[in-house]
C-alpha cells in the first residue's frame, strides 16, 4: 500500500516560513491528485491546497496568496510552502493522495505559529 509522510513542521513566529514535505513510497503518477488539508486543535479537518496531474493547482481562499503547492515527479515529493504565516494556521497538516478508488493519507506534521 502506499505511504505518505509527512515532514517540515515546527514552531515559527507569525510571519514567518515554512517548507511541509510529502513523501510517498511509490511513484506520484498514480495519483489523480495530491494535496493537503490541515486540522486546527478542536476543529475539523479542513482543505488547504490541491495539485492535479496537468498542474493546477486550488488553494483555500484563506491561504490563498501565501502558501505554495508544488511537485517532484521524480522525487515522488509534494510540498507546501507556506509564506506570511499567522498564529490561526496552526494546525496538523495532512498530505494526501487520490486515485480513482481511494485516498491516501500521511500521519501528519504539526505547524505551530506564534503571535
């Protein structure tokens, strides 16, 4: 089964940058799509951004403008950079990954900003 890890997290001050990494076991080609979605502390999982296979790409309108999907094919790497980062993105964020039968998941990374 493939795995995604994730990697990257930490405490940063608000505005500050972080660079969040996805690693997947196999080849990112079987995705139809990967992306990420975040769980701030007690509240539900929510999508930050998505990449498809031609490179679009869809961000969360509050992310928009700051944070940065991109992909390694031949790394199997997805990354989230994150700019201008504020104390309400603190969260655990999720990779994932979608073929056309299931999604993937990684174990999540924790981004903790301070104010």
């Amino acid at each position: 089964q493939v795995q995604l890890v994730e990697s990257g997290g930490g405490l940063v001050q608000a505005g500050g940058s972080l660079r969040l990494s996805c690693a997947a076991s196999q080849s990112i080609f079987r995705f139809n799509a990967m992306g990420w979605y975040r769980q701030p502390p007690g509240k539900q999982r929510e999508f930050v951004a998505s990449i498809v296979n031609s490179g679009i790409t869809n961000y969360a309108d509050s992310v928009k403008g700051r944070f940065t999907i991109s992909r390694d094919n031949a790394e199997n790497t997805v990354y989230l950079q994150m700019n201008s980062l504020k104390p309400e993105d603190t969260a655990v964020y999720y990779c994932y990954g979608r073929t056309q039968y299931v999604n993937y998941w990684g174990q999540g990374t924790q981004v903790t900003v301070s104010s």
